[in-house]
C-alpha cells in the first residue's frame, strides 16, 4: 500500500487506453496517476490526456504544461 492509498482510501491504479472523447479501462483500479505531477486522479474525474502519448493530465493547466514540454523538446 503507498502513502495515497493510506491517506485517501484509493482501491488501485487502472490500465487505461486512452482515445478520442473517451477511455476504456483496459485493468480495473479507481485511478490514474498524471504523468506531470504524479497525483491520482481518480476515473470519474478524468478529463484530460493525450491520445498519442497514452498520458492522463490532473487539470488543463498541467495538460498544457506538458504540451509546451513535449514541443520545445521536439524544435531542439
């Protein structure tokens, strides 16, 4: 058991395909983990992420945070 799921009562981590407008839990679990902060998000709350990298985001801002990553990374 890791330090969320003592605090937060968090059941397990989902395998997750992610698609365009929508997801198909590939594993079951109640969350995700953002590839930016590491934070679980739990299903029912996951709104962002980005199909062709196969990762989930936290929030918009962290989801453009990566983007803006990603992309300076690739004009190097």
């Amino acid at each position: 058991m890791n330090r969320f799921e003592k605090i937060s009562g968090l059941k397990g981590e989902a395998r997750v395909r992610y698609l365009d407008g929508e997801f198909q839990v590939l594993s079951s679990g109640d969350h995700v983990r953002c590839v930016v902060t590491g934070e679980p998000i739990l299903l029912p709350n996951l709104k962002y992420w980005n199909v062709e990298r196969q990762e989930p985001y936290l929030n918009a801002t962290v989801a453009l945070k990566r983007h803006l990553e990603v992309k300076a990374a690739a004009s190097r």
